[in-house]
C-alpha cells in the first residue's frame, strides 16, 4: 500500500489524504522532481507502480512496468525529471527508465552492481549515481549518459550492511549507513 499524507507547513503535523492499495510487496517510492508522478516499487510482483500527482496530492494510476529483473528496490530520479533509477537486488544490476510526459518508463540500460542493492542516489550534477550494496558490503559508483548507468567503480562500504546513502548538496562527500 502507498499512503499519501498532506504536511502542515506551519506545524509540520501530516494529515491523510489517501492510499493506493493493491501493490504486493510495496517497497522503494519516488516522487519525481517535477511533481508530476509518484513511482513505486513493488518487490514480490516485481513491478513499478506509476501514479499521475495532481496538485491536492491526490493520486490518480497510470499502470505499471515490468522491469527487467526481479525484486526491484530503491529508487531515484535524475535531477530533471527526465530518468528513474532502480536498483535490483535479485540480480544485482540498477536499471534505468527514460520518463515521458505521460509517466511511461522506458528502460534506457542496465548496470551491474554488487549483491544486495538496497538504496540508489544521484551526484547534484546527474552525471554519476551511487548504491550501497549489502551483500557486498560495499558501495558502486555510476556514471550516466542518457540514462544509461555504467558501473565505473564498486568499493568496500565500510560497514557490515550498507542500507542509506547520502550525497551533500555540493557534490564533494558520500555518506553510508
């Protein structure tokens, strides 16, 4: 199930506005940059859910995609809304989409990764995307050309199982959990 919440902005309290059930397995959401739609991973199915998101915060289905693996986990969007990420964990490969005006992902290529993909983010200037990897432990690095991920390199994480990811707004430093 995907629940949708209105946020106060004086108080910050949440408010429901609804949900969208039927999704097994709901796992990675992202909504993308521009506002326009609400992508969800399902990882039993596998499938993405694609919602339209008007300006209430009300979401309307668009339908789904198959990726081309199973058990799709994280997600994240390029900074321009044009492409969606996702990583796979079954395989061990992040997956890319181009996104068009009407919510339609087109895969754009496949990148390997290290087992146990779990949480994907994207360099402020969307030329490189990075994964934690839990199998692995470790950490792959990305660099994008439209759309497509290319693994350029796969790291040890530092940790036992690397789950969060955070680039800083200026694009220097990499943080893992």
């Amino acid at each position: 199930t995907l629940s949708a919440y209105s946020i106060d902005r004086a108080t910050g309290l949440l408010a429901s506005i609804g949900t969208a059930a039927g999704m097994a397995s709901a796992h990675g959401v992202q909504v993308d940059p521009l506002g326009r739609f609400v992508f969800v991973t399902a990882l039993t199915t596998p499938r993405i859910h694609r919602f339209a998101l008007d300006e209430t915060g009300a979401l309307s289905v668009l339908g789904t995609t198959t990726p081309s693996f199973t058990f799709p986990e994280g997600m994240c969007a390029d900074p321009t809304g044009a492409y969606l990420y996702s990583v796979v964990a079954g395989n061990n490969t992040v997956e890319g989409f181009s996104v068009s005006d009407t919510g339609v992902l087109t895969s754009t290529g496949i990148g390997a990764a290290a087992p146990g993909g779990i949480s994907l983010r994207i360099h402020p200037s969307g030329r490189f995307m990075y994964a934690t990897n839990s199998g692995g432990p470790s950490i792959s690095a990305f660099s994008l050309s439209a759309g497509a991920p290319t693994n350029i390199i796969t790291t040890a994480s530092g940790g036992t199982s690397p789950q969060g990811i955070a680039v800083d707004p200026s694009g220097s430093f990499l943080y893992v959990a």
